[in-house]
C-alpha cells in the first residue's frame, strides 16, 4: 500500500521559482529563489532533514 508523504508544487511567477511543500509533520510552507537550482537544493535539504530517521 503507497502513502503520501509529501506535496510538492512548483511554480514561476516574475522570474522566480517557488515551491509550495505540505508534509504531515512541518505543514504547509514555501520557499522561493531566482534560481532553479538552488530552490531544489533547498527543498532537498530541508525535506531531508525532516524525514530522516534519527539515529
């Protein structure tokens, strides 16, 4: 059985990239850069951060 754990919208609106996240445990946020590349990284270490177990 599949289960969500993340929504993930992208968007561009005046030359910037945004990224509308939901989870269960951080809730809906936002995060919004010039560039393509660094909203993905962003988004990457922060999802990251916030499924990985801790040990």
């Amino acid at each position: 059985m599949e289960e969500s754990i993340c929504r993930i919208e992208l968007e561009i609106e005046d030359k910037t990239y945004i990224a509308k996240v939901q989870t269960d445990m951080g809730g809906p946020r936002e995060y919004q850069s010039k560039r393509f590349d660094r909203l993905l990284t962003q988004l990457m270490t922060e999802l990251q951060a916030e499924f990985e177990p801790d040990f």
